[in-house]
C-alpha cells in the first residue's frame, strides 16, 4: 500500500483466557512481538493465537501465510469462539489452499455474525462490502460495520474506508472520524489511511507534517508493513523532507524483519544505485529473500542473473 495511492488493506497486554478476548476484540492490534505471542500461543494463549492469526492473514509478518492464519484462528475456534469461527471461515473463502469450499467458509461467517459478535459482524461486512464469495451489498455492509464500530476497531476502519471511496465532502470528514477513532485504537493500517488521506489532501487540507506524524505512530508499533511505508514516503516525498538514506535505513529494517515489499523495493534500489551505491550482490541478496513470495522480485532477479 502506498500512501501516495489510497488503497485498501483486508490487523502489549497479553490476555490470559478466552472470556477476556471475547470482551476486547481489538485485542488483535495491541502491540507484541510475533517470537512473543508465538511463546504465549504455544502456552495455550488465545488473545496470541488470534493476534498471530490476524498477522499471517494481513501479512504484517513479512507475507501472508494462510495455513499459518488457519491454524491459529481454528485453536481459538475450538473453545467456541464466534470470531475465530468468523476468521477460520474467511481463511477458507479466500485461500482455496486450504482445501475447503467458499460456500463452507461463508456459512461458518454469517452463523458467526448471527451472535451478534462485533468481529463476526465485521467480516461478514468486509466480505459483501467486496463480493467475496458472496455478491456485493455495500448498504448491508455498512450496517453491519456501523453495528460492530462501538467496540471493534476494525470495523471503524472498514466503516471509514468505505465512505472514503465516495470522496465527497462530507463523506471524506466522515472517512476521516471514523479513521482517527480506528488510529487511536491501534489500528495501524487506519494510521496510514489518515497518512494518505494528508498526503493526497482528501477531505483534508495537504499536510505533509500529519502524514508523516501518522506514519510514525504506525511505525512506532514495529509493524515491518508501517515501517516500509514511512520509509516510502521518505523515498518519494517532493521538497526538503526527501530523505533517501533514511528510506533506505527504514527499508533494511522492514526488510530484515521479513517484510516481502520491503525486500523488493531494497534490492531494487540496489540493482539501481537508488539512494545507495548501486551493488548487484546486494541486489540478489534481498531479491533472492523475496522471490519465493513475490513474482515481481522473481523476474527482477532473473533479469539481474541474466536469465
């Protein structure tokens, strides 16, 4: 996702048993190391296991893994949990890997959603929002999403993106609440919304200072993905905030965290000489990290390699 182009994306305490994650679904956003909640998900930790769920299935850890996603949203399911079953049923929709049929995974979501569960109700929206596995009702969506945004940040965030693809007025200032609420819960792909909405100067007048103010509190969660994109903007910026070697210093750090983009991009920029002394070893080196997930650093390795 670029803050320069608006794009949708789709996300600390450690709770110690599933009647405390059933009473704070945004949970999934509060700030922990993936080696950490792994530790706490092998004690049988179920806010670590939806955490790392959620992480796999956005990709925030590096690229999105859905068998992972699967297994940790399933043993948080096992002890009767609506959003996990919500979770499961959207890994199924959306990754035929996983070897179930859609029509299975959309069940598992609506039965969810039919409790009542803030996080069920808010992807059951996502899915007619986008026509995933279902055909799209944008008016259905934005219902269940304004259902579940008192308590889930991610609804407030789909909320949000949804009235920010209509780019009226209004709207845009409706975008932007619901935005800045989803932020000041953790959410960090909201925080880069609100970066893209000052960067782009929609329903807000341009500030390149707000946007960068947004991307660091994203950043500051150490989410590989955040840290990326602060650094694009330090790549691409016009004027005196242009900052290529801090993007380069930001990219190593996403990019060594195993964050796919961030790979591509840093090899890229050494294939080029962009921002760093061009070397072709170092190239391949981050190039080579993100082929096996990524069919465009594929290509740029074999053009580099000669093949």
């Amino acid at each position: 996702m670029r803050i320069f182009e608006y794009l949708l994306t789709g996300a600390a305490v450690a709770l110690g048993c599933f009647p405390a994650y059933a009473q704070k679904p945004n949970a999934i956003f509060y700030r922990a190391s993936v080696s950490n909640d792994q530790q706490l998900a092998a004690k049988g930790n179920l806010s670590a296991h939806m955490r790392l769920g959620y992480r796999y299935l956005t990709g925030s850890t590096g690229a999105v893994d859905t068998q992972q996603a699967a297994q940790h949203f399933a043993a948080v399911a096992n002890s009767g949990s609506s959003a996990a079953s919500a979770w499961l049923g959207y890994s199924y929709v959306t990754a035929p890997e996983l070897g179930h049929h859609a029509s299975d995974g959309i069940a598992m979501i609506r039965k969810a959603s039919g409790t009542g569960d803030p996080v069920a109700q808010t992807v059951l929206g996502h899915v007619l929002d986008w026509g995933i596995g279902v055909p799209t009702d944008h008016a259905t969506a934005r219902t269940l999403f304004a259902a579940a945004a008192p308590k889930f940040a991610l609804a407030q965030r789909y909320l949000g993106e949804s009235y920010l693809r209509s780019k009226s007025r209004s709207d845009l200032a409706a975008a932007a609440t619901w935005l800045g609420s989803a932020s000041a819960l953790g959410d960090r792909s909201a925080m880069l919304d609100l970066a893209g909405m000052y960067a782009q100067r929609l329903g807000q007048p341009q500030s390149i200072k707000a946007a960068l103010y947004w991307l660091r509190k994203a950043a500051e969660t150490n989410d590989p993905a955040a840290i990326f994109q602060q650094g694009y903007f330090y790549r691409h910026v016009p004027g005196k905030l242009a900052n290529p070697k801090k993007a380069i210093a930001l990219y190593t750090s996403a990019a060594t965290a195993g964050y796919v983009p961030a790979q591509s991009a840093l090899g890229m920029c050494y294939a080029k000489g962009l921002g760093v002394p061009q070397n072709t070893q170092e190239a391949i080196k981050w190039l080579s990290m993100a082929a096996p997930k990524s069919s465009f650093a594929a290509k740029q390795l074999a053009i580099l390699r000669g093949h």
